[in-house]
C-alpha cells in the first residue's frame, strides 16, 4: 500500500513537472513573440488622380499589404477635390500636390492638411508643336499657362527664366499676369485650365505644361523647348494627411510603402524619365 501510494507520489509530482515546464516554455514564447503589428486589419483609403498614378499606388499598396496595411485608392479627376475629402475625413491621405498649391489651398479654404512624405517632382516645362527653340517664338505669340494660383507664378518663373517676360521685384511663387513688368515680344499669355493647356497646343504657339498634363495630352520631350530647374524645386509632390494624424504609426508605414526601390522602379517605368522620385 506504502509502494502504490509512493508510486502514485511520484506520477502527481512527474505531472506537475511537465505542467509547470510547460507553462514555463509557453510563458518564453509568450514574452519572445513579436508584439501584433499596428496595422494589422488597419485598413486607410488615399485619393489620387486618375492616371499613371494608378499604377504606381498598386505597387505601394501590394507593399503596404506585407506589412499589415490595406490601401484602398480612392481616384480625382480634378485637383480641387483630394483635399476637401481629406478635410471631411472621407479619405484617410492624398498624394497628388506639391508645397505651394497646399499653402494656397490652406489659405483659401482653412484645411489642417500637412505633408508627411516626399513622392516625385514633375519640372513643368514649355511645350511647342510649332517651333523648336525658345528664340523662334515670334512677337505677338499666344503662350498658354495653366490657372490655378501655384501653376501659373510657376509657369511665369519658367518664361521668365527664358527671357520672355520679367516679372515685379519680389514677386513670390504665385506670381500672376498682373505682376508682368516687361513683355518684349508682346506676348499673349493665356490663362487656362491645367489640363486643358497641353490639350490646345495646336491652336496654341506654345505652352507651359505640367509633366502629368503632357504625358496624358500625348505630347514628347521632343517638343518640349525648355523646362524649369530640378535642382532644389520647391514643386516635389508629396502624401498628405490631417494635421493630427502625422505622427500615427500607419502613417510611417505608409511613406515607407512608396519610398523604397520596388516602387522606385514603377515610376521609372510609369513616367520614363519625364518624372523624378523625390526622396
């Protein structure tokens, strides 16, 4: 009776040895494991336009989905629409701007919109179906530019450069016509839709078109007679989010989603060298 109730001893204590390594080993594993990734079933919806961008923000979103984070692209056809969805919350970032139009945009409507991370710069350049160089644009030329507020003190710093107007002392990036001091060849500059201007080059002498608008009208480096710097370009594009979302972490993944080579290398494709990554 001492024996099996020895024995039986020994099988109680066996028991609570394996139980207690047991609870010990899943406590190791409990304390190694990786901690769930924030964004794990996180899911954000980014406005872009339709476009080329499509296809660059499908390779971003198959490298946001490794890290736990589902992209939806939500896609504009017209730029004053992006940020008034991020205001409202309708859209969770944008990526579609640079700094001047934001600042504009701020001015204009109070929007509490800030940019978190750099994607490509497009230089805007002067296109022409009619003539080769700068120096063959006759006096009299009707110069198309594109309307909004940045576009156009972009534009005009582009003839400006090229000698074709001069614009007032101190005259910031959103200079307009009324700020033209100086016109020498009596130039008409006409005022139009951004994505209107490329599209009316040949009823146009020539026209300053953004590198997107150019790609989407069918016009070629070829025709294009003069760009601006790419150097220091205060119109790098950038994703954008509410004020008080910026310091999120699903914002950090989703920056590091478009900055890396595999999408590096889709932009390189996608725009063929007439657009720049710019990180």
């Amino acid at each position: 009776m001492t024996k099996n109730k020895n024995l039986y001893g020994f099988h109680l204590s066996r028991r609570a040895a394996l139980a207690a390594v047991a609870v010990s080993v899943a406590a190791v594993f409990s304390f190694a494991a990786p901690a769930p990734s924030f964004a794990e079933d996180k899911s954000i919806k980014v406005g872009i336009m339709a476009g080329e961008e499509e296809d660059i923000w499908r390779v971003v979103a198959s490298e946001a989905g490794k890290k736990g984070l589902k992209i939806e692209t939500v896609i504009f056809n017209d730029y004053t629409q992006p940020n008034e969805a991020l205001e409202r919350g309708e859209i969770d970032a944008n990526a579609f701007q640079h700094q001047p139009y934001l600042d504009n945009q701020i001015q204009q409507h109070g929007y509490h919109i800030v940019r978190v991370g750099y994607t490509g710069v497009w230089p805007i350049g002067l296109y022409s179906k009619k003539y080769k160089s700068v120096a063959e644009i006759p006096e009299g030329a009707v110069i198309g530019v594109p309307n909004d507020p940045s576009n156009e003190g972009r534009a005009l710093r582009v003839l400006q450069s090229e000698g074709l107007i001069k614009l007032k002392e101190g005259t910031g990036i959103l200079a307009t016509v009324a700020d033209v001091t100086d016109n020498p060849k009596k130039i008409e500059i006409k005022e139009l839709d951004a994505g209107i201007v490329g599209r009316s080059i040949d009823d146009l002498d020539a026209g300053i078109v953004n590198t997107d608008w150019a790609l989407k009208s069918g016009l070629s480096p070829a025709e294009r007679i003069a760009q601006e710097p790419v150097a220091d370009n205060p119109y790098r594009n950038f994703i954008a989010v509410k004020d008080d979302n910026k310091d999120a972490e699903w914002v950090k993944t989703l920056v590091s989603s478009y900055q890396n080579d595999t999408v590096k290398a889709e932009f390189e494709k996608v725009y063929k060298g007439t657009g720049l990554s710019a990180y």
